[in-house]
C-alpha cells in the first residue's frame, strides 16, 4: 500500500484544477437548476455511488450513477453520496448532475477533495445539497471560508475529522454535522473503533455520522449503538444493494438500544466500546484479567487498575463461575465480560439478563462460533480466536466485531493455558488489525511482550496464579505495573 495516499489524491486534485478549472472540464450550469432538499433525513443512512477506490481497485468500472441511486431509493434510502474525484474514483461532477436532475427528491453529498470556495459554488451549481469538508486537508482559515460559503448557499457542510488536530481546526466552527471516518486515508485501512474513540472527544454538540468499514447488519448496529446519528455506506451497498434494508434495520436497532440505555428507568446505562475508548482511558496497552473466580481477586484487579475483568462461564474451565457470582459482585471500576464457549440458549438467556440488569458489560466467545452467529446470542461481544496458522490469521477479518482477541492454540482447550502464540503469528495479526493478545502472558515477560508488539490490550490468568482460579495479589499487581511502566505516561493512541 503506497504511504500517504490522502496527499497523492490532494495533490493531483489541485493541478487538475490549476489545469482545468473547478468545473474540471464539466459543463455545469451557471445557476442552479435542483431544488435544495434536506440532507440527513431519516433513516440517515448515506449510501455512496463510486466506481473504484484506492484500497479495493475496480468496485463496478460500469457504474451508472442514476441506475444505481433509483435502486438506492427504492430500497429506503434518502441520501446518496457522489464521489466525483476523477483520478483515483473515476467519478466526475456530472454523475452528480445527472443523479440530482434524474432524482432533484433525493438529498445528494458531493463526496470530494474539496480545496477552495470556488469548489463550494460548482457544487451548488452542479445540484449537490450537502458537500464534504476534510479537515485534515485544508487549512484553518479555508475551512472556515468553505464551510461558511456552503451554509451561505443553503447547503449541509459534513465536516470530516480523522485526528485530535482535526478536532481543534473544527471546534470554532462547532460543525451541526461531523463525520468520523472508520478509514485513514493515508494508508485506507479501517479501523472500526476508531470514530467510537474519536467521538469522545468531541467538545461540541454534533449530529455524528460513521463513515466507512460497515458491511452488513451488524456493522451498521455498532455506530448505532454508540451514539451515532448517520451512517455513511460505500462498497457494499455498491456490490450488494439489496442488503440496503437490513443495514437500515441494524442501525436503528442499534440507534434504539443506545436510547434506551440512556433511559433513567433503564438499569442498562453503560456501553462497552464507548466506555472502553472513553477519553481517561485513550491510553494503551488496554489490561484484561481472565478466570476470576473470588471477590478477594476481583477486588484486586479492580483497584489495580485494570481495565477489563473476564469471568469464565465455560464448564469446561478449571476458572469456571456462575452468573450468580457475576451478579454478585456489584459495581466494579473496570468493565466486566462474560467468557462463553458455544452459544447455548439456555446459557446465552441468563448471559443477556446479566447485560440487561448492567451486571455484565460485554460477552467474549471462545469458542468455534460462526461470524453471524454472535450477535444474535449476545450483544455487545468481541471474539477471541487460538491462532494455528496463517491462515487463522486470516479469519480475524471474518468476525464484524470491532476487535478480536488472539490466543494461542492448545488442543481441548480454551485458553488458560499458559503457552504464548507463536512470533510469527503475532507479527502477522498486528500488522493487519490493531493487536489484542493473550496466551502466556506473566510479570516476567509483559514487559517484553509491550515493548515488542505494543499492542492495545494484553490478557492475563494463569499467569497470575498460585493454582487455576486463584489469582496471587502481588503477582497482579506487579503485571498491572508492568505494563503502566514500560511506557512513561502509557503509549497514546495515534489518532
């Protein structure tokens, strides 16, 4: 993957302009012909009409904008977004004009590298209700006169935002509508946690819109879930438009259960991934302490700071609890998971109360469960898969929660093992996804293991005890600072 591809778009971008002008070679017309239609009506789901990009090459070189945006409408959707950047998209100004004449009903997003003021006006001109703003490509000083111009015109400026340097270019404007984009455009890999740790930060009340990385129903549900507005979708609903409606379903699903824990009447009020990246804790290596089995060691681990507690509800396990246990540990500082293996229904019944009532915060499976099988058992969950092979690397990209979790492989059993995966696996998942380890980790060796791999989150248990289920004080508390201390003010996330 090239470095920097952001600035490479950007910089072709304005000598395409300096050569051809803002209209790039487009007959667009000297007044604006389409009435001005409301962008962000519900559902807000944006969906994008785009030939190619630079992460996925040729997505339909074919495309017809206007065919694909009558099919968008009729599948419920009531914004579209028209990527009209030439070089790298293989869009161009009069898709957007043509969609806005064929549909002047629908709200439509010029999606581009916009650079000047004068981008602002051919975007109105052409028919464009909403226009995107990338902070992280204009100047202070030109954000603000090409958001104030599109309010001028009528139109909805959606300010995006990558970075906390971007959030301090953007909060004098306080942008009604930001958007936080799932991708890095220098080098267009995804990270689906990144808008849920960036919106934390946002000092300003916003209407979010997540942009990037959802594919189906239960990746829509997660933005949804944590407090998102809209929901921008590109290549899936390109390939796959007919999946349109389930993705509407998940988001409002999602939009509804952050609602509804926000409910004063609710016993559910706090939400997994938005707590985990909450801004006191924008700091890694996240720690996790597995196989707790007495309030004597939860106690501990609490107030050493950790900052995920795991209880094993897999009989299988010699750290095996119950949900009574669970139930009967009241609140705690850090965040509580469930460890299941399988997703029993009748287990899986008691562990969904448990989230209800706020005694669980998360469920982990461990076991061999199918990527569309565990959200339909519980909600909110990560998985965690025992690496083999390669190729087991290669399934972390199957599973659609934000993260997962990798352990090492120990036939008939479910980690606990004290054995650490393989090096060259490790490498493999952290230069793909952002690095949650488990699997032999100890006082000894956490440092190391850090200094080495710096992943987001290490997971302990056997490691930290006198006998399975008995966790040493002393041996929590040296991992705990371990891992605050091979780092001066613990290593923040690159954001």
């Amino acid at each position: 993957m090239m470095e920097n591809i952001l600035q490479q778009i950007v910089d072709q971008r304005r000598l395409r302009i300096e050569r051809m002008g803002p209209e790039l070679g487009n007959t667009v017309p000297v007044k604006r012909k389409a009435p001005l239609i409301q962008f962000g009506r519900s559902p807000f789901v944006i969906a994008e009409i785009k030939r190619r990009s630079p992460s996925m090459g040729d997505i339909d070189s074919l495309l017809d904008p206007v065919g694909q945006a009558r099919l968008y409408r009729s599948k419920g959707i009531q914004s579209v977004s028209v990527l009209t950047e030439e070089d790298h998209f293989s869009g161009s100004l009069t898709d957007l004009m043509e969609v806005k004449s064929a549909l002047p009903s629908l709200s439509v997003l010029r999606k581009d590298f916009l650079l000047c003021e004068e981008d602002i006006d051919v975007s109105f001109r052409a028919g464009a209700d909403a226009v995107l703003l990338l902070t992280s490509v204009l100047q202070q000083d030109i954000l603000e006169q090409l958001y104030n111009r599109a309010v001028e015109l009528g139109m909805m400026p959606l300010v995006e935002i990558h970075s906390q340097e971007d959030i301090r270019k953007a909060e004098p404007l306080r942008p009604m509508l930001t958007g936080i984009n799932a991708r890095d455009l220098t080098t267009f890999r995804v990270d689906p946690a990144h808008p849920i740790r960036l919106r934390s930060r946002i000092p300003w009340p916003a209407t979010l819109v997540y942009e990037s990385g959802i594919r189906g129903s239960e990746t829509a549900r997660l933005p949804g879930y944590s407090g998102f507005s809209g929901i921008l979708v590109g290549e899936a609903v390109v390939r796959k438009p007919d999946t349109i409606p389930e993705i509407i379903k998940g988001f409002e699903i999602g939009m509804a259960e952050y609602e509804g824990g926000k409910d004063q009447n609710s016993a559910k009020t706090n939400f997994f991934w938005n707590d985990l990246f909450q801004p006191k804790k924008l700091q890694v290596p996240f720690i996790k302490i597995c196989g707790l089995t007495r309030v004597q060691d939860v106690r501990a681990a609490d107030e050493a700071g950790v900052d995920i507690l795991g209880f094993i509800l897999a009989e299988v396990s010699p750290r095996h609890t119950t949900t009574d246990f669970i139930r009967s540990i009241g609140a705690t500082r850090a965040l509580k998971a469930a460890v299941v293996v399988g997703t029993d229904p009748e287990q899986m019944a008691a562990v969904r109360k448990l989230l209800q009532e706020g005694a669980l915060d998360a469920v982990q499976f461990h076991g061999d469960e199918a990527p569309d099988a565990c959200a339909e058992a519980a909600y909110p969950y990560y998985k965690a898969l025992p690496l083999r092979s390669l190729s087991d690397v290669e399934k972390i990209g199957d599973y659609h929660c934000p993260r997962v979790l990798i352990d090492a492989y120990y036939k008939g059993a479910s980690g606990g093992t004290g054995k650490r995966i393989d090096d060259t696996l490790v490498k493999a998942a952290a230069s793909k996804h952002p690095l949650w380890l488990a699997g032999g980790l100890s006082p000894e060796n956490i440092a190391e293991v850090v200094e080495h791999y710096r992943p987001e989150l290490v997971d302990a248990s056997s490691g930290l005890e006198t006998a399975p289920g008995i966790k040493d004080p002393d041996r929590i508390r040296r991992f705990v600072d371990a891992v605050h201390s091979i780092i001066p003010e613990r290593l923040e996330y690159r954001s």
